[in-house]
C-alpha cells in the first residue's frame, strides 16, 4: 500500500518540520528566542499548517495556529522594533 500524500499533507509537513527544528534550534542555544530567524520559522511553519487544514478542518488546530501566527508577529514586531531602536 503506498502512502499517497496531497499537497496539504506536504504543507503541514513542512510546517510541522520548520516549528520543530526553530524549537530544536531554540534548546540547541543556536537561537534566541526573541530572535527574527526563530519568529519567522515559527511564523511560516504555522501558516503552513494552517493551510494543511484545507485537508481537513480542525477548529482547535486553526485555533492554535491563528494563536502562534499572532505570537510570532508580535515577536517580530518587536525584534524589528529594537533593532531601529539600536540603529538610532
């Protein structure tokens, strides 16, 4: 029987991988967790599950991954906000 993926599946996957290796990365000390490159991991890897969702509609996992976008974006918000303040 073979395994048969659609393109959400690969999404999801993909977005699954990204928040997993920013957290492996994160314990690793390899990096900060006020960080752009962590907040954007996490960022793109929720979208990513988001939209694996059109697979099939999960209310908690949109509820979750509507959370962690909005965690992210304030994270970046607010790495980008210390950056000009440092600049300046």
């Amino acid at each position: 029987m073979a395994l048969e993926l659609a393109w959400y599946d690969g999404v999801g996957l993909l977005g699954t991988a990204m928040v997993l290796v920013a957290f492996a990365l994160l314990q690793a000390g390899r990096l900060s967790g006020t960080g752009l490159v962590y907040q954007l991991l996490n960022l793109l890897g929720a979208v990513c599950l988001l939209l694996s969702l059109f697979g099939g509609f999960n209310v908690s996992v949109f509820a979750l991954q509507l959370a962690w976008c909005a965690v992210s974006l304030y994270g970046i918000a607010r790495s980008l906000r210390a950056r000009s303040k440092a600049a300046a």
